[in-house]
C-alpha cells in the first residue's frame, strides 16, 4: 500500500495530459529545458563573487541614477 507501481504512474500520467493538454506540457518542457540551459551556461562563466557583487553595484547605481528625479526648489514671494 505504500508504493505506487508502474500502472499508478501511467493513470496519473494520464490525467496530467487530460486535464493540461500536450501543448501545455510541451510548453513547460521547453521553459524548464531553456531555464537548465541558461543556468548551466552562468555557471560556466567563470565569474567571481566578487566580479558579480562589482556588477551587481554598478547596475543598481545606474538604474538609481534613472528615478531619481531632480528638481529645482524656488522661493514663493
């Protein structure tokens, strides 16, 4: 009772594929294959902690430079 065999597994398989449809599926393999693929590919950059923390800083600084809006405060008379 406590392990499910093969035949479980092709019924719930079965119902996945009813309930979703194959493009679906297709489409979640596809985003989880690109997203391994892309994971894989960072990890190959060879790229340091600390290189990435540098870049990291530098982004955030410029996208900080893009809100901050600068205004000119007058004296009403």
């Amino acid at each position: 009772m406590g392990t499910f065999s093969v035949w479980h597994w092709l019924i719930v398989l079965l119902i996945v594929v009813l309930v979703f449809g194959t493009k679906k599926l297709k489409n979640l393999g596809g985003d989880l294959g690109s997203a391994v693929k892309g994971f894989k590919d960072g990890m190959k950059d060879g790229t340091s902690g600390d290189a990435m923390a540098e870049k990291t800083a530098v982004a955030d600084q410029s996208n900080a430079d893009k809100t901050t809006i600068d205004v000119d405060a007058k004296q009403k008379s």
